[in-house]
C-alpha cells in the first residue's frame, strides 16, 4: 500500500498556480473520472480509504511505496485520456444518424446545427 509522506505544499515557490475551485469535486474528478468520482460520493469514509488504497497502488508504477509526480501526472492523463474516450462513444450515436458507424458533414451539420437549418 501506498506510504503516506510528511505534508508539503502543493505549490512551490516560483511554481504555476492554478486557480482552486471551492470544494475538492474538481481535483476529485480530474484523479478519478467523472464516473468513478460520482462512486466515491456513495461510500462510506472506511470503503473510500480502502478504494483509494487500490487506485493508489495502481498509480505507484515502480511498486516502490510513494507516488512520484511522473505517476501521477501519467495516471491523470490515463484517467482523462479514458473520460475522453468514453465521451465520444457516448455522443457518436448523436451524430451518426444514419449508423452507419461514420459520420458525413451532412449528418455532423444536421447533428450539431439542425434546427437552425
């Protein structure tokens, strides 16, 4: 299982900032997915804790018991990369009217500007 560290700062002086939303659903979603992000909000804080474990070994590439920045970094691009492609399934039922499994210009004009054509 992944070891927890002494706290430091998530910014570092001379660093990127980013702007923080209020509330933790945005950093949620950006770690887990929308889907899975919407799953931890059901659990108890005893299933969380043991879920995140698991995300977290799966994170810890090397198996060395801490995350690095590059694991963390790829796990995020992992987790958006899935989100972006989940997506597209899910809207290109919309856009392929014919289903055909392809979408012309016709069908992508029609889908997307309809009915202001």
């Amino acid at each position: 299982l992944g070891k927890p560290t002494a706290r430091q700062e998530r910014a570092r002086a001379g660093a990127a900032q980013h702007e923080d939303r209020p509330g933790f659903q945005f950093d949620h979603e950006a770690f887990l997915g929308k889907e899975e992000a919407r799953s931890f909000d059901q659990l108890s804080p005893e299933e969380s804790r043991e879920r995140l474990g698991k995300i977290v070994d799966k994170i810890d590439d090397d198996k060395d018991g801490y995350i690095t920045t590059e694991e963390l970094k790829t796990w995020i691009k992992r987790v958006q990369k899935r989100y972006i492609y989940e997506n597209v399934a899910k809207v290109w039922k919309d856009y392929d009217l014919n289903k055909d499994d392809k979408i012309a210009w016709e069908e992508y004009k029609q889908a997307t500007y309809g009915y202001y054509l």
